[in-house]
C-alpha cells in the first residue's frame, strides 16, 4: 500500500483564497517533499522538509510537518489561476530509505 | 539545458509485443528511477538505480525490466506487453537516492497503450 495518502482528492477555489493540502503517511520518515504536476506534464518539486523540522516557507508555500501524528500540510496563499495541478507528497519509508512513496494527490482548481 | 529527456512520447502496443522506454539525465545525477501513473493516482515506483551498475525493486516491478546502462542512461524494458501496463511512465533522476539530496526531476512522460 501506498505511503502516503493525500486529502481532500479535489479542491475547488476562488482566485486570492489560500490552498490548503494534507498528506499522512505510515512510517517513519527522513523527509517529505511536495510535487506540482501540470495537466499532461512531469511533476515539478516544490519544497523538501526534513523529518526534525516543523516548518518550512518557500515564497506563497507554507510546509508543516508533525512526525507524531505521521501528517503534513501544504498551505498555498493567495493562489492564483497558474497554480491549477495536482498535488503529491513523496516520503521515503522506514526499512528503506532509499524508496520513495508518492501520494494519490490533491487537483487543485483555482477559478480565475 | 534539457534535464531529464524520455523518449518515445507516445507509443501503441499490441499485447504480447515488446519495448524498450529510454530516458537520459544530463545533470550528472547519481541516481535513476522509473515509475508508472495510473489515471487519477500518484506514481508507484517500478525500478530505481540508486548508482551506476546498481538496480534495485521498487513497489510494482513485475513484468520489466531496466538497464543503467551507463551514469547519463536509465532504460525500462517491457518484455512481453499487457494491457495491464498501459500507463504514463515518468523517468527521473536525483543527485543521491535518501536524504536531503534525493530531489526527483522528472522527464515529460510516455504514454503507453497496450491493445
């Protein structure tokens, strides 16, 4: 079974709202990275967290992480039409490190 | 700089028939991976190649096979085609598999029908 798990599947909003994405997943982690991927591209990382960091900025990208609830969110402020994709967190897992777990993913609509 | 180049793009195949999806990273990336996407899912991890001369299993390998053929060329080989593996297959590649290093680039996809 997959690693991680994104939720909600779909997200629909209106041009300025903030975004928000959650990814949990089973074991424990070294990291967790976040994934755009355009309709009908390759994706396109977006932001690494390490497993003892809580929190982490990357201009409208806002990443927490909490290793004991095994969950992270994605808050994307004042989205703009251009930040219409999917979504997917990555993690590695216990037992193997060197494997990496892509999510279901979130598609985000931002309505102009 | 082009990055993580797969080819074909597209390509039709009868059942039982075979291929070979090729892919070349010109950032001098220790490590290669190939995965496949299935409509509306995330991406499972067929093989990877943590380094040159190395291969190992990801999640879903049954039924290919891969070649890193050298530290640019990472190839995955469908021996005997199903209609099971019609997908989107991505190949990307990171400076180091684990750790901090293993930001994944990933090429533009092939996208594999098998009749």
């Amino acid at each position: 079974s997959q690693q991680g798990e994104e939720d909600p599947q779909a997200l629909s909003i209106q041009e300025g709202e903030n975004a928000t994405m959650n990814c949990s997943y089973k074991t424990s982690i070294n990291n967790l990275q976040w994934y755009r991927q355009n309709s009908g591209r390759g994706l396109v990382h977006l932001i690494l967290i390490r497993s003892n960091e809580r929190e982490k900025h990357s201009g409208r990208l806002r990443v927490t992480l909490d290793t004991s609830k095994k969950s992270s969110s994605l808050l994307i402020t004042a989205s703009r039409a251009a930040d219409t994709a999917s979504y997917f967190c990555a993690t590695d897992a216990e037992g193997n490190f060197n494997k990496f777990y892509f999510g279901s993913g979130t598609k985000l609509n931002v309505k102009p | 700089n082009a990055g993580v180049t797969q080819t074909p793009k597209f390509q039709v195949l009868k059942t039982g028939q075979s291929m070979t999806l090729q892919c070349a990273q010109d950032m001098n990336h220790n490590s290669m991976y190939w995965y496949r996407q299935d409509p509306g899912m995330g991406l499972r991890l067929i093989y990877y190649s943590a380094s040159e001369g190395t291969t190992d299993k990801g999640e879903v390998p049954n039924g290919y096979n891969v070649s890193r053929l050298n530290k640019r060329e990472f190839s995955l080989r469908l021996e005997s085609a199903a209609p099971s593996q019609t997908s989107v297959y991505f190949c990307a590649s990171s400076e180091e598999t684990g750790g901090a290093k293993n930001i994944q680039y990933f090429g533009a996809g092939t996208r594999l029908s098998v009749l």
